[in-house]
C-alpha cells in the first residue's frame, strides 16, 4: 500500500495557511479537505496541493508528516509559491 504526505495550501485575506497530512488516497482526502469534512482544522477553506511525496509504508509517511509539520522553514517557502 502506498501512502502519500502532503502539503496543502490555502490563501485568504492577506493570509496564508498551510496543512500537513498523510493519506493512502491522495485525490479522495484533498477533495475531503475542500468539501469541509476533512480536518477541523481545514474546514471552510479552499486547498490546493503544494507538496507530496510517496512512501512504501505507513509507519514512513508517518514520520514524514511528523517531521514536515516541524518544519516551518520549507512550510515557508512552499507557502511563499501560492502569494505569487
């Protein structure tokens, strides 16, 4: 099974948000996001995707994930391509 980490983006405001998530459906979990029954967190927002990555197993998306939402500098700089 192939599972994927991501980075979602979302603009409003003057504003940008970022989310990190892993999923085994990449295409089913961001229309998820965007339908508002994703994450609390991602709820009323309109996501585009910045960043994936695939990995062989869920334990290495995992730690992934963990290790991306720590990561504020690439966050950063992912997020600085949907300003433009």
């Amino acid at each position: 099974m192939n599972c994927f980490v991501y980075l979602l983006g979302s603009a409003s405001k003057g504003r940008v948000v970022t989310y990190v998530g892993w999923t085994n459906d990449l295409d089913k979990r961001i229309a998820r996001h965007n339908a508002g029954t994703g994450a609390r967190s991602t709820r009323g927002r309109s996501w585009v995707l910045l960043h994936v990555e695939e990995f062989a197993t869920k334990a290495e998306a995992m730690s992934r994930e963990w290790h991306l939402k720590r990561d504020r500098a690439f966050r950063k700089q992912a997020a600085d391509k949907l300003r433009r």
